[in-house]
C-alpha cells in the first residue's frame, strides 16, 4: 500500500492559458459589435413604423380649418397648400405649404401648424391696399399700407375697392425689387398712412411742386354737382394743417362771397393761399390771392 503511485485525475479541469488581457478584448469585441447591430435592427424598426403611419389610411388629414380669408377664397388656399387630395397628417411639410400659400399675390403671411383629431389649422394675413398707382405704358400695381407693391391692379376684380389713384410716380429697382421711394413718394404715403378725414379720390405728383389731390366737394355750400371735386395743391408736408386752413377759407368765401363758387385751391404755402374761384351764374373763372 504504501508503494501505490498517485495516478493524475483525468477529469480534472486544465487550467485556464487565458490571461486577464485577452478576456478583456473578447468581451469588447462583443460590445462594440452589438452597437451596430443593435442600430440595425432599431433602424429597421423606425422604417416599418414610418410607412406604417404615412400609408395608413388612420392617419389621413380629416379637416383644414382656414382663417383671415376675406378677398382669397378657400378653394384657391386648398389649391395651393396641395390639400385638394386626401394627405397625410404626419407627411405634409408644413413650411413647403407656408411658402406655397404666401406665393398668392393677397396673402402677406401665413401659418400653418397641426392640431388634434388630425386637423390641419392654416391662418393667413392678406394684403390691405391702399392705392392704385397708374404708371405710363405699364400695368397700373396695388400697394398696400407699407407703400410696397403687392398686385397688379385688376379693373375686372379689384374696382369695388375704391382706392385713391395715384399717378407721377416711377418704379426704381433695389436689390432685384421693383419699388416705390424717393421724397414725393414719401409725401404720398405721408398723406395717406395719416389721418386725413376727407376721401382722397386721386394723388398728382410732381417731384419739384409735391403733390396735387382731388377730393369731393365739401367746400362750397352748393355744389355745381354731386359729384364734383375740387383739386387742392397741397405741396409736401402738413397736410392737416393745410386741411383746416382750406376749410377756414371755405367758411370765409361762403360767408363774405355767397356769389363765388371755389373751383381749386393751392396750398403750397400755407402762409399765402391762392383760391380759384367761378360766378355761380356764369360760371367766370376768377383768381383771388392771398387769402
């Protein structure tokens, strides 16, 4: 018994030839392997999400709710904006639309943004004229309350609007823009952005005199017509002023003068007016100065 040799344990298990370094890298082999896979398999996921929602027929847009149209018809917005066929809530671009429905000549702004129960809200803000200018050999154009030019004036459309016209202006080209500027514009938007209270029904222009305006006849006690307008040269500037000073004349004349009828007045300055005034009967042009 005691010369029994030891005999080795088959089935014991070998040692580990693997050092601390070479586990380290396998398992960050594995790690930086899953990321990409990982990422694949999520990507994939998105896509089938996404083209479950934009070709599903449960997210169709069910409602375009459209406000600020006045001049602009619904139809001619849902034209535009690409919503005349049914769409999707979750795929239209809503900027692409913005772009598309700001390209109406009466559309100055809009807005659209997505609401619930799959409801597109479009707001728009239109355009408020606030003259037709008359240019020779071209199209008379619309500017609104800015003084910028915004529509070709359409006499078969646009005449209900009955607007002041103003004629002695030039376009001038800044920055690849046709606009209006210069002094004697800048006097015409003067007068008609303040708070004249008479109607103006028309605006000459002259870049050395200023401007000459036609508005109805409130200065004579008995008009020649009803219809009639009386021109007055109002220069560039007071123009308020130079409104109650016409009116001051106008109580003089019919006071003091009953006989003459006020044909135009010229207001340049406002120190030195000039009146032109006609007979009631004859209707005899006469000039009386310094009112």
């Amino acid at each position: 018994m005691m010369n029994e040799k030891i005999r080795q344990n088959r089935y014991k298990k070998k040692p580990d030839n693997q050092g601390p370094i070479q586990k380290a890298n396998r398992q960050t082999f594995f790690k930086i392997a899953a990321v990409p896979v990982l990422i694949f398999f999520l990507s994939m996921a998105a896509v089938f999400a996404h083209d479950a929602v934009v070709q599903s027929p449960f997210f169709t847009i069910q409602k375009v709710t459209i406000t600020g149209d006045h001049r602009v018809k619904k139809q001619e917005i849902m034209s535009l904006a690409g919503l005349e066929q049914p769409a999707n809530f979750f795929q239209v671009n809503l900027f692409a639309m913005e772009k598309k429905i700001v390209a109406h000549p009466w559309v100055a702004a809009a807005s659209v943004r997505r609401s619930l129960l799959f409801t597109l809200t479009v707001s728009i803000v239109e355009e408020e004229p606030l003259a037709v200018v008359c240019i020779e050999n071209v199209s008379d154009i619309l500017i609104n309350t800015r003084g910028k030019p915004f529509k070709e004036y359409d006499p078969d459309q646009d005449h209900m609007l009955k607007l002041p016209v103003i004629t002695g202006l030039d376009l001038t080209k800044t920055r690849d823009q046709y606009q209006f500027q210069g002094p004697l514009f800048n006097s015409i938007l003067d007068l008609l952005q303040g708070q004249f209270p008479q109607p103006i029904v028309s605006i000459q222009g002259d870049e050395h005199t200023g401007i000459t305006i036609q508005v109805p006849d409130i200065f004579n006690r008995d008009p020649m017509t009803k219809n009639t307008l009386i021109p007055l040269h109002l220069g560039f500037d007071e123009y308020p002023k130079k409104l109650i000073k016409a009116r001051k004349i106008s109580r003089y004349i019919t006071a003091n003068i009953p006989g003459k009828t006020i044909c135009a007045m010229d207001l340049f300055d406002i120190d030195h007016v000039f009146v032109k005034t006609a007979d009631m009967d004859t209707l005899h042009s006469n000039l009386e100065k310094g009112v």
